[in-house]
C-alpha cells in the first residue's frame, strides 16, 4: 500500500464552500463579542458623515452576542445588502436576455478576429481603462456587469477566467489602490485629516503607476503561459462551461446568430450607450445603486425589445440570468452579517482603539507600516472605504502627529490598506460576486493572487517608507 505524504494529504483537502467560510466567520466574530470589552469615541457630524473624536474613546460594558444574534446576522445582513443584492439579480437578468439575442456572441467572434495576433494588447489596455475608473472616480461595484462581458472574450482571444477577471476586477481594485482622485476615499480621508482637497497629486500619481503597472506585467506574464499551455490554467476545466455557453454549440445559436448584422449592430450600439451612461451618471449626476439599477433594467428591456425576443423566452431568460446571480447574492448579503455582529456588541470601536494604541510605541518607519497592516485588518471587517475612512481617519491623523509622520502618509497607509486588500480577502463580497459572475472557482483565484498579494504588500512598504524618509507633505 503506498503511503501518503503530508504534503499530498494537503493537496487532496477539499476547499470550504465560501458560504461556509462566511458563516464560520460571523460566528467567530460572535465569540469575539464574549472576550472582547465594549467602547466607543464620541461622534460628530462633518459633511453628512459620523466622524470619531480622536482621543474621546470609553470602555463599557460590551452586549455579547449569544445565538439568537447569530442566527439573526445573516438576515440582518442580506437587508443592509439589499440595494446591491437587487442591482446583482438585474445585472444576471439584463445580461442573460443580451446572450439570448446573440449580439454578445457575434461582438466577441468578431472582435477575436480583429485581434488575431495582437491579442496581447488587451491586456494592458483594458486594465488602464479600468485602472483609471478606480484611481480617479472610486469605481468598485460598478464593475460587475462588465464582468461577464470581458471574460467570454478573454477566454475567446486564449486567455483563461482568471485574466478576464483580471482585465476588469483587478485593475480596478489596484486603481482604487493607487487612487489619485477618489472622492469616496482620499477626498473623505484628507478632508477629515484636515489636509487639501486631492493634494499630493504627483506622488499619488506615482504610487498609481506603480501599483496598476505592477498588476499589468503580472497578468501578462501569466497570459502569455495559458495562451501557450491552456492546460496550465487553474480554471481549464471550468472555462470549458463559459466556451459552451457563449462560444459554443452549448450557447444554442445558429450560425446566423454568430453574424454581426444589422440587428446585432444596433443592439450593440444601445448596450454600449447604456454603459457610456454608467460614468456620467455616476460622476455628473450622483447615481446610487437604485439609479444603476434603473440603467441596466433599461439595457434588459431594451435588448429584449431591438433583438425581438418572445415574450415568454425573454422573460424567461431573465429569471434564468437572475436565478445565476443567487450565489453571489447570499455571498454579499451574510458577508456584511461580520461587521453587524461586532457593531451590534458595541466592540469594533474597541478593536480600532487597540490596534491604533500599539502603533504610537515604535519608531516611525516601523510605525507607518504598523499602520499600513492596522488598515489591513480593518479592511477585512469593514469592506467600505468611506466607512473606514471615517471611523479610522479621526484616530490616525492625530496618530501620525505624535509618531512624527505627515498626515498626508497616513491617508496613503489607510488608501493602500484599504485598497489592494479588497481583492485578496476571501469573504470580500464584491469579490465572491465578481468570481461568481466569472464562474471563477474561489480556490483557483486565491491560489494564483498570493504571489501577486506579496509583492504588492512589499511595494505598499517601501513607498510607504519612502514618504516617511522624505517627509512627504503639506503636514
């Protein structure tokens, strides 16, 4: 009988579900509330925002959450969730009824062609698209229904899901990262810092250059191995599914449907007005969730009207497209049941005081990578850059003052800590969403992002220690 080595013991471990992953740990944040003190800074209003007073923090006696709060969490979570939920079911829905008129299949055969032999371009020009979306307006969850736009073509140019997800989803959190105009990050956290609106810019632009830049050489070194070997590909086996259903016999279209004719040209240009919309109504016009959602119910009916679908096949094509987004739709909503947990017990103020505590006792090198990792962890409770901003903002900036760090360094440990990291947590709910859509397996995405994780965690270090040697001002 041949024995078994660790090592392959370890290989053949079957990876936990994300959902049980997620619900392990809402329960772990329960137990937390048993062991962990209650607290809370006093709060003001500035700009329609709570903002913590720093050095106003008191401890209290906690409220533990016992069973019934935990058996609650998920619900409570999926109703604060519910805006995103909704706009994830109509994306499902809206891109469902497009795939059913064959528009999409034809615009990806036609656009592989174009790009015979220069397919490796798309890679750094569709990540600068999207790197730029993040760095200068803040996009994040506006992403997804690009997503399962992109992929279909990735795979089609011989790429795999992975640098499909890549292209849209990666680029886009690197560029959040790197922001060099983001009102919902950097805008909150200098105005809160006291410092000008968007200064530092040149530096910030630096700091998105490399960090995009960094993504771009990484994802084309691993494209240009799948293109050569697709068998090497973590997701060779589940691409197979997206080649069936939008490349494919699987995909039910006749050879007419796969033309690019009139009637698949027009429904393009109406998709793509629509999504031209997206910035300008986000940027110019304030858009929420609920107008987005608005957007891409339009797109939905409006495909269904140009490509002249049936009634019942449309209107079954949507639920179908609705019912694949259930997934991504559990994943978001029990996601946020962690961060209701721990305020409900009245302890994230507690975790933030004492993580925040520990860094004014080391030398300021040290201490703003301390805070760099402290914004780390925040990010994985919390998954909202405004409301980490917010809520950590009040306590670093006066923070920094006392290490002898500029206020302005300190808003770039909370931009990358809350940035990059959005990507590389398990239970992020955009990100499961955006695997989901890219029918990506969350083993597979995990296992090839560590390497690309490590070295963005070491560059964030060094240009973080780079503005510490400098000084990198106003103050």
């Amino acid at each position: 009988m041949k024995k078994i080595s660790f090592a392959e013991r370890i290989k053949s471990l079957e990876m936990p579900h994300p959902l049980v992953i997620l619900v392990g740990l809402v329960a772990l944040s329960a137990l937390a509330t048993y062991i962990l003190p209650g607290g809370s800074y006093d709060r003001i209003e500035k700009d329609g925002r709570l903002i913590a007073v720093a050095g106003s923090y008191k401890m209290f006696a906690g409220k533990p959450q016992g069973a019934g709060a935990l058996a609650v969490a998920p619900f409570a979570g999926m109703i604060q969730a519910a805006e995103i939920i909704f706009l994830i079911f109509i994306i499902g829905g809206a891109f469902a009824i497009l795939r059913a008129t064959g528009a999409l299949t034809a615009a990806i055969t036609r656009a592989t062609s174009a790009m015979k032999g220069r397919e490796h371009l798309m890679i750094p020009f569709m990540m600068s698209v999207f790197g730029l979306a993040g760095g200068m307006f803040g996009m994040y969850e506006e992403v997804l229904p690009f997503v399962a736009l992109i992929v279909p073509m990735a795979i089609a140019m011989g790429y795999d899901s992975i640098v499909g997800v890549c292209m849209v989803y990666l680029s886009t959190t690197l560029g959040f990262c790197g922001a060099f105009f983001n009102p919902f990050t950097i805008g909150i956290a200098q105005g809160i810092a006291g410092l000008p609106l968007f200064s530092g810019l040149g530096f910030r632009i630096v700091v998105w250059f490399v960090m995009v830049g960094t993504g771009i050489l990484f994802v084309m070194r691993y494209g240009a191995r799948i293109r050569r070997d697709p068998r090497k590909s973590l997701t060779y086996e589940t691409d197979k599914l997206i080649r069936e259903k939008f490349l494919g016999a699987g995909s039910g279209l006749s050879s007419a449907d796969v033309k690019l004719g009139r009637k698949n040209i027009i429904i393009l240009l109406l998709v793509a007005a629509g999504f031209a919309m997206l910035p300008v109504g986000v940027i110019h016009y304030k858009w929420g969730i609920k107008e987005l959602t608005g957007l891409f119910l339009t797109i939905g009916a409006v495909c269904w009207i140009a490509g002249r679908i049936p009634v019942n096949r449309g209107a079954e094509a949507f639920i179908e497209g609705a019912r694949e987004m259930m997934g991504a739709a559990l994943l978001i909503g029990i996601a946020r049941g962690v961060k209701i947990v721990l305020e409900d017990a009245m302890v994230m103020d507690t975790i933030l005081y004492y993580l925040s505590a520990m860094i004014s006792h080391f030398p300021k090198i040290i201490a703003v990578q301390i805070m760099f990792f402290v914004q780390c962890l925040m990010s994985l409770i919390l998954q909202s850059g405004s409301a980490q901003a917010a809520i950590s903002m009040p306590v670093m900036a006066p923070l920094a003052d006392l290490v002898g760090i500029t206020r302005q360094t300190a808003v770039l440990a909370f931009q990358m800590g809350d940035g990059f990291s959005n990507f590389a947590i398990p239970w992020n709910g955009v990100t499961l969403a955006v695997l989901n859509i890219g029918m990506v397996p969350v083993w597979a995405w995990f296992r090839w992002a560590w390497k690309l994780q490590a070295i963005l965690i070491a560059i964030s270090m060094a240009l973080l220690s780079y503005a510490v040697i400098v000084r990198w001002g106003p103050f």
